[in-house]
C-alpha cells in the first residue's frame, strides 16, 4: 500500500511525525508532498523508507502546474491513497484525480468555522466542494464532525472520525526543561506561570487571555504569562501593554513545546474556534491542569470539573476567575493534573491514531 500525504505546509510536525513513523511500521510505503517550497521534515529518518517532495508552488499562479505535478507523482509512484490536508491541498489533489482517476483521495479536515469566519463565499463554496466530492472525508473531532453536517450542509453520511493522537513520553514532565525554559525568560522559583501555545492568528483569544491576565496579575503578583506561537496581532501588542512591563512574555516560534509546557503551572486555551484542540491533549499531557472555552472538541477532552475547567468562549471574567481560583487551590489543581493526564493518555495515544487510520486505509483499499 502506497499512501501520500499532501499538505499545503511544512511537515514539521509531531502529528505527521507520529502517522509517518506509525504507518511504515505497519509497511505501508509513506510518501509525503508539500505544496508549498518547503524542506524534508528533521525527523524524516524515523519513517523508515518515507520520502519528502516539495512541488514550490510558492504563488496560486504556480498551482496549475502543482496539479499536472502532483498526478504525474501519484501515476509514476503507484499511489494509492491521496491523503490531503488543508484547504489548498484538498482542492489540488480532488483536481490532480481528474487527471489520475484511479487515485483514491481522502480529505482530512483539521477545522471547523475558521473558513465561515475569514473567507470568503467562494472559500465556503470550495470548502463544501471538497468534502462531497472526495472519496472519503475524516475529521479530528465528533464536535467538527457535527459541525460539517449541521453548519456545512455538507451531504455524505460517511464521515470518519479519527482523533489525533500523541506521543506521550516526549510530553511527560521534565525538570530540567522547565528549569531551562524559566531561567531563560527570566521566571523565579516563586512565581506563577500561566502559559498558551498558539500562533497569534484572528479567533485564538490571545486578546481575552491577555485581558483577564491584566486583572489576574493584580489578584496573583507573581503571576506571569507565557505565549509561545508564530506571529503577532497589533489587538494582542496593544493589550499586553496595558500590563505591567515583563509579566506577558511573547516566546516566538518554538521548537521545544514540550519544554514550555514543562515551564508552566497552568494552561488555558482561550480559543474562540477549534476543530480538536490539540495543544489542550499536549498540555493535559504535560501534567498541567487546564482550563479551556467550551469550542470544538475541547469537551471530547475535558470532562468539567474532573479532569479541567470548560469556560464559555469570549469571556475574559471567566479566565480570570477560574484562573484565581486554581492558583488559590493546590490541592485542585494537583487533582486536575493527575486526571487530566491518566485520561488523555488512555484516550488519544499514537497507537491508537494510527490503528485506526490504518484500518481505514485497508478498507477503502478493498475492492468494492
């Protein structure tokens, strides 16, 4: 079985780094293509026998020619399966099988509103597209898969659910990360980090975070707040200036999030749109207790009031209050960790990802 794995970005990431190295150990021939002009992944000596390919469609002027590329790869290299992810992929591989009919092309759909909320009606219209018109359609979430049904109208009654799954001796706390990490912003032993790791795009709630942080650190004057992710909005800069200079630490990109996880004593997730909230399952991984709006599939992960705190979205008071709550109960906190993390390591392990992706790829390969 040959699988390509085609996405609009970078591959370097632990979610394709755990299905690559998954699937070849259970022999399938993984090729993975980026649409973009990126570089093979550093963890690509992992997958056994997995291959990388850029097509450098840097520009949408170059995606007709991304197309004629991408059915001559799948023709040439016997590809069985066209697994795409993201919006421009999932058009360009539906196109490429029109030229490779025999090509069979599943559609991974990793969001929920986030194409309503920027795009435009002919984004929504190709977004519906897309999914009625793949071979196969799986999302991260039950929450997103709802979503696609009810809010999308989208037409199929096969949608699979295949949670993402995690790796988690690679997030298990570790003391010397959480020394380095704080030593390196400037963190004492006394105070008390808030964190969120998220890159800084519209419907995150950095803004609501950074918000309820300015009354948090007036309850709380050791709290700090660590933000680790890509980019900046001037909405979030304009915020954090109105509180006090050095308690919000803008981290940049990181490649060691574990390691920032690990220099934490609470994560929220202020998002007002997820389709799955992977960094939620990281966190609660890590051993941090959480607390987290009520949006896509934070609720397949978090059981209020046993395992974290579900909040309504776009709500700064409710951040602050559950957040000085936390801080003013150790004990509570120790109980969220510990549930926390027994239940996203029974519920979300890599094995069980790539099982089930596996299984489906066996079946769409049977003849029908």
């Amino acid at each position: 079985m040959h699988v390509c794995h085609f996405c609009d970005t970078t591959f370097e990431s632990e979610f394709f780094r755990t299905i690559a190295v998954g699937l070849t150990r259970q022999g399938v021939r993984v090729s993975l293509v980026e649409l973009g002009a990126g570089s093979e992944p550093t963890w690509l000596a992992e997958a056994n026998g997995a291959s990388y390919l850029s097509l450098g469609a840097t520009s949408k002027l170059h995606y007709p020619s991304a197309v004629r590329r991408l059915a001559r790869f799948t023709r040439d290299e016997k590809v069985d399966i066209l697994h795409t992810h993201l919006f421009f992929a999932g058009i360009i591989g539906l196109l490429a099988k029109r030229l490779r009919p025999k090509t069979i092309v599943a559609l991974m759909r990793h969001h929920t509103s986030i194409v309503r909320m920027l795009g435009s009606r002919v984004h929504i219209a190709a977004d519906k597209w897309m999914a009625e018109k793949a071979d196969h359609v799986m999302t991260v979430s039950d929450a997103a898969r709802t979503f696609m049904l009810d809010t999308d109208g989208i037409r199929r009654d096969d949608i699979e659910v295949v949670h993402i799954g995690f790796n988690f001796e690679r997030l298990a706390p570790n003391v010397k990360d959480r020394l380095r990490v704080r030593h390196e912003f400037g963190f004492g032993h006394e105070d008390f980090v808030i964190g969120y790791v998220g890159n800084f795009v519209p419907r995150k709630g950095h803004r609501q975070l950074v918000e309820a942080f300015k009354k948090i650190s007036l309850a709380i004057p050791n709290a700090k707040l660590l933000l680790a992710g890509a980019g900046m909005l001037n909405e979030i800069s304009a915020a954090a200036a109105k509180v006090p200079k050095g308690k919000v630490v803008f981290a940049g990109w990181r490649d060691d999030v574990p390691a920032c996880l690990a220099a934490m004593d609470l994560f929220i997730q202020p998002s007002l749109s997820e389709a799955f909230s992977q960094v939620l399952v990281e966190a609660m991984g890590s051993g941090l207790p959480v607390i987290a709006t009520d949006v896509g599939g934070a609720g397949e992960v978090i059981e209020d009031g046993v395992n974290g705190i579900l909040i309504e979205a776009d709500q700064s008071d409710a951040i602050y209050t559950q957040a000085v709550r936390l801080f003013s109960d150790d004990g509570l906190r120790r109980e969220f960790a510990h549930a926390g993390l027994q239940s996203v390591r029974e519920r979300f392990s890599a094995d069980k990802m790539v099982e089930k992706q596996f299984a489906l790829y066996e079946k769409w390969m049977r003849p029908k």
